[in-house]
C-alpha cells in the first residue's frame, strides 16, 4: 500500500507520546509507564521514565513462556574452528540464567559495570544477557583493540568484573587474548577485582591465582539467578566510540526505550517475524553486533545467528551464501565492505550457484557510505531488496532507511533513502540556518531524538552536551555531512569531524594521532582517511620530523605502523606514514587537513584563502603523485 510510509513518519512526529506509546505495548512490563516522554531536563530526554523491566526477560524468558521454548534462539557457526553450535530459547534461558548466577555469587549487581572483551562466540551473547538479567551494565570492547585501548575503557567505567576468552581466531591466526587483556589491567588505575576467562582449546590461558577464574568451573557451582526489574532510564550497556580524541566516548543505552525501539526496528524496519531465521555479520564489540545480533532478534523471537568467520577466506567468497542456505536466512545485514570483499574474489559471483538462497529476501548495509558499483553489483546479483540504511552507535538504530516493514519506498542509490519515523533529519550550515533541498551541510537531528538513542556519556553529562547538543540549540550533531534532495531523500556524504570509517568500523584519527606523537623523532603530524576502494577509507599518516633526525624514513615509518598496530590494534588498518617537511597550514596555525585529503583523494580541492604557505601544498601534492595517489580529477 502507497502512502504506508508517510502516514508513519507522521504520526511519529505529530504524536510521538502516542506513537511510542503503542510501541511499548510490545515488550512486557513489571510497571507500564505511564511516563512516555519525559522532557523534564532539556537536553536530557528520556522515555518511559516510570516503566520497570528486565530486557534479558524480554529477550530470552517471555519466550519460553509464550511457547518458543524450543525454537532456536542462537546459531554459533565458526568456520574458524570448524564448531556449529544451537541453542533454543530453552538451553539460552538455562545458560544466561547459569552465568547470572555465577557474576552475582561474585557480588555483581544492579548497576556494577561488567567490561566483555571476547571473540565472537556464544559466551559472549551470554554473558550480555547475563548483565541484563541482573541489571549490571556491560560493556563490550572489540576483541581487534590494543591493551592500551581496553585499559582506557576499563579506567572509564571501572568494572567490578572483566569477562573474557583465552583466544580468538582471525581466519588461521590464533589471537591470544589473554596476555592483552593482563596487560590492560596492569595499565590500568581501576583494577577489576575478579576475571572469568572461557578456555578455548586452541590456546589455553595461564590463569592468576585469585584473580582469574575458569568460566565452566564457576558457571557448573552455580545457582541460576532470577530477572531483576530496572526501570526504564537504567543503564543496560555502556558502548565506547570513536571521537576526535584519543579518548573514546562510553555511549550510554537505557533499558526501556532500547526495548521498546528495538523490537519496534524489527518488524517495521527490517520486515521479519518472530521465528525467521536474522544474520547481522558483524561483531558483538560494535554497535550492530549489540542491536541486531543480540537484542533486537531476541526480543523479537527470532533465531539470530552468531558467525565467527569473514566473508572471504573463510574457507572462500561462497561463505555468506553457504551460511544463508545452511540456516534458512531470511535477512542479511552487513557492510558494504564484506560486499567488496566478496566481489574481489568472486566478481562474477560463480560460487553463488552453489547454494539454495530461495528463502533469502532482504540484504540490509549500513556502517559506512554504500557506494553506487556496490550497490548495483549485489543487486543484480542477489535479486532481492539491497537496503542501505545510516546510524551510528549513538542511535543504536537506524537514523535514514527505507523502512521494509511498512513501506518499500523506491530507491535511489548511493541515498539510504528517508528518516525513520521519530527522526526530524535536517542539513544546517555551520551557522545553524536550515539549507534548502540539494545543498551540502551538517546532518542534524531536531530534539528529542526517538526511545533507543543514546541518554548521555557516560558518567560525563557535559561531554554529552559538547559532543552533541551544543553546536545547534535544540538539535542532536550527527559529525555527518550530507543533504536532502527535493524529494526528501537523504544522502550522507562523510564525516565533517576527525572519525573515519576503516572496513566498517569507525575509528578516531586524532586518537591516531596522539599515539604517534610520542615517537622520539616525530616533530608533528596528521592523519588523515584516505579513500580506499576496498575498505571505504584507509588511514595515512603524514609526519614532519624533528630538526637534526638523520635516520632512515622507512624504518621511522614502520616503527610507528607497529606503534598503532600495539597502542589501537590491528583494526586500525594503519599501514602507511608519509614523512614531509611541513604540514600546510592555517596563518592560525590550523593544519589543513580536508584539502590533504581532497588532494590523496584526487579529488578537485582549492587552496584557502587563509592558508599560511601556499608551497607547502605544492611539496605534499609532489610527495602524494611519488607514492602513487590519483592525480585530480
Ligand atoms: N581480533 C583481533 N584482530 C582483529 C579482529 C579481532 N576481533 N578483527 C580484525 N582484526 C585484525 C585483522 O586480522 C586484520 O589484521 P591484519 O592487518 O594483520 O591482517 C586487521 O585487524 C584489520 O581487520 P579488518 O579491517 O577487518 O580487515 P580484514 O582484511 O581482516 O577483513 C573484511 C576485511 C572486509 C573482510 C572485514 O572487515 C569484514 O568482514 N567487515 C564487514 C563486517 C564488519 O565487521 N562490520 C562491522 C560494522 S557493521
Ligand atoms: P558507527 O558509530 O561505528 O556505527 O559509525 C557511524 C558512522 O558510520 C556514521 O556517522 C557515518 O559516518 C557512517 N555510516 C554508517 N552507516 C552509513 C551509511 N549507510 N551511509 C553512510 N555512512 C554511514
């Protein structure tokens, strides 16, 4: 039916108290609220403010009581390993239950931090819904961080507990965990009191007496533990984000409005049903991983499937389509890269044949721009939907999509279409005035944003309101630029801060930054995303020497490739470093980093008025053409 969308939408601006309202009908409530929005403490939003619940309750145990007891809630599939594993709703419950158990006998409560930093297997999904199930808050840190990295996560919400695995496997190459993670909390100021390590046979960890604990020992001692109700506004995971800063942001997500939106995307964005069988191919340490392998396929009794593997390699270019066939998929959502990457090895999709993908019907990508070759490519594949959509982990959910479940809308490529209903997306110019349809700006979005969004930064309101909500009054800044067409179609164009997106995932180049800075011979420098054609962007490093080094260029260079790869990770992608004799500039002493970019882009870019030495532009464009980058266009 025509028209689906736009009565939607409507009503979730018009009405949004009722809109929500109707929505939360949908997650099971110890107290209903009666509260929908609480606008109280401008900027401070919140939804539901007097509800109680439990999201592990949503998640897992309201469907073993409502007769999907033993449907299968998750697939572990690692072809890393070799190991399948399935879980109904049933062995979840018996399993979450277990390891709430086993935090709680070590004094885990109600609002006590507990930090997961852990491969992509089941114990990892258990452990979230574990906190859940207690109403401690978790957070998860990507197992491709430095311990460095964790070590900065772990002084910010000091945890009472760290969960982790002794190894993970990325494609044939074992990743010890766990001397990582004993050196992050030897760097740390906030020690955890105890961890739970789950020892996996390809390398077992050497445990610390009195500190480590083997899960299966403590897990097989313990009592399962009961849901305990939170109220609607109480934390149930803390996220860290790239910023602009070394210093990652701990995006705050409530229970209630995470609940209610979540469930909500499940139907009317993504169009599946309880039952269907739900991929996201992501990873539990990023936002997707959180919303869309974890809770929203739970809460909406689907089956969610957990992959411990890579598009490619893994054992080659069919690996999706075998996992698709294998296990009924009825949904897709990844990253474009991941379609990049099959591309490359595959790019006439030959190992497609081999699979049954009768019951595949919507591939979803989202996590950085969906480029027009991608987009094509996949579709005339797969020939089915290919929905890009744009969030961030702020949001927890999608911002712009064209939403499945209520309307198809047609799609233009390379725009992920329009708002989702109870986002107000408008283009501002760095003064704050609205720019009419077809003109590049700022992506913003008019207060308050939908349940499910961020609440705040961790322990850290007034970092909220800086990073967010201060540059535009009454607005939420997205860090994206972009604009609207006539039609209300919404394109996002990049970044306008100093985050760039690697392979998906979202990185900080001043946190890059920051770490080469400490290099003996470095006099100054930036980093820069560089554009790539497989992994959307790529960080370059362009370093200006101390007076007086007279040592060789390549060696300085992979010294401080290695020093990003310990400090951030390897998921840093840093491989290259240019070292020039100045840095162009500002007469205000501003380094210019857009027109460097433009520049390794091959992009048309023009030379600022304010620019201190316009030589200095000439030298790096010289040193740009030597290593091979496209001349402009
Ligand atoms: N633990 C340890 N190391 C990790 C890691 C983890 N969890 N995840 C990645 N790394 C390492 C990789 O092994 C790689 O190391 P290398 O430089 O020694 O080869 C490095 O970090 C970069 O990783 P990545 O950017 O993922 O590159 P890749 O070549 O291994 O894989 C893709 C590229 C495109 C196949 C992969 O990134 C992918 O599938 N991405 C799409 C899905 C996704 O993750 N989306 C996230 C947001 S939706
Ligand atoms: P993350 O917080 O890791 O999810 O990264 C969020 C950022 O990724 C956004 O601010 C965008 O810059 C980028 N991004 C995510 N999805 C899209 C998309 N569909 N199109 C363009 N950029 C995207």
């Amino acid at each position: 039916m025509t028209g689906e969308y736009k009565k939607a939408y409507d009503e979730s601006i018009n009405n949004p108290e009722l809109f929500w309202k109707t929505a939360a009908e949908e997650i099971d409530w110890y107290k209903k609220p009666t509260i929908i929005l609480d606008a109280s403490n401008k900027p401070f939003y919140r939804w539901f403010t007097d509800g109680e619940l439990n999201t592990c309750y949503n998640a897992v145990d309201r469907h073993v009581e409502n007769g999907r007891a033993d449907q299968l809630a998750l697939i572990y599939d690692s072809p890393v390993t070799g190991k399948k594993e399935k879980y109904t709703y049933g062995e979840l419950l018996s399993r979450v239950a277990e390891f709430a158990g086993a935090l709680s006998s070590l004094g885990v409560q109600k609002g006590d931090r507990v930090i997961i930093y852990m491969p992509m297997i089941p114990q990892a999904a258990i452990s979230m819904l574990a906190c859940a199930r207690l109403g401690a808050i978790h957070s998860v840190v990507f197992g491709g961080f430095a311990p460095h990295e964790l070590a900065v996560r772990i002084d910010d919400a000091k945890p009472k507990v760290i969960v982790s695995a002794s190894c993970g496997i990325e494609v044939k190459r074992v990743i010890k965990y766990k001397p990582l993670l004993d050196k992050a909390i030897e760097l740390s100021k906030n020690k955890p009191e105890k961890t739970i390590i789950f020892q996996r046979e390809e390398a077992e960890a050497e445990m610390i007496e009195g500190r480590d604990l083997d899960w299966s020992e403590l897990a097989r001692k313990s009592r399962p533990a009961d849901c305990v109700p939170v109220k609607s506004t109480d934390p149930l995971y803390i996220l860290y984000t790239s910023g602009t800063t070394g210093m990652p942001k701990g995006v705050v997500r409530d229970n209630g409005g995470h609940a209610v939106a979540l469930k909500w995307s499940m139907k009317n964005v993504y169009d599946v049903d309880p039952g269907d069988v739900y991929w996201a191919a992501s990873d539990v340490g990023w936002v997707v991983g959180h919303s869309y392998i974890i809770y929203a396929p739970l809460l909406h009794g689907c089956t969610t499937v957990l992959y411990e593997g890579k598009p490619v390699r893994t054992p080659d270019a069919g690996a999706f389509w075998r996992v698709i066939s294998e296990y009924g998929v009825k949904a897709l959502f990844t990253a474009p890269t991941a379609f990049r990457a099959i591309k490359k090895e595959d790019p006439k999709g030959k190992l497609l044949g081999d699979y049954d993908l009768s019951g595949f019907k919507y591939l979803y990508l989202a996590g950085e721009r969906l480029d027009p070759d991608t987009y094509d490519w996949a579709t005339d594949l797969l020939k089915i939907p290919v929905i890009d959509h744009w969030w961030q982990t702020e949001t927890g959910w999608a911002i712009v999509a064209n939403c499945m479940g209520i309307e198809q809308l047609e799609v233009k490529a390379g725009s992920p279409t329009k708002p989702a209903p109870g986002y107000q997306v408008e283009i501002l110019d760095s003064k704050g005035q609205n720019l009419p349809a077809g003109e590049e700006g700022i992506v913003a979005i008019k207060l308050p944003l939908p349940p499910g969004t961020l609440t705040t930064i961790w322990e850290n309101d007034g970092k909220f309101e800086k990073s967010y909500t201060e540059m535009f009054k009454g607005y939420y800044f997205t860090g994206d630029g972009g604009f609207i067409d006539e039609d209300g179609y919404v394109y996002i164009m990049g970044r306008v801060d100093d985050v760039i997106n690697v392979a998906g995932h979202r990185l900080s180049t001043g946190g890059m930054e920051e770490v080469i800075a400490t290099h003996p011979d470095v006099a100054e420098c930036a980093v820069l995303g560089v554009a790539d054609s497989f992994k959307g962007q790529l960080p370059v490093g362009f370093v200006v020497l101390k007076d007086g080094v007279n040592r060789d260029n390549d060696e300085i260079v992979s010294e401080l490739v290695g020093m990003i790869r310990s400090e951030i990770g390897a998921v840093a992608s840093f491989k290259k470093a240019i070292v020039v004799e100045r840095l162009p500039k500002t007469r205000s002493g501003k380094i210019l980093r857009g027109t460097i970019r433009d520049m390794a882009d091959g992009k048309d870019y023009k030379i600022p008025s304010t620019i201190d030495d316009p030589d200095t532009l000439k030298e790096i464009e010289e040193h740009l053409r030597r290593e091979g980058y496209p001349e402009k266009d």
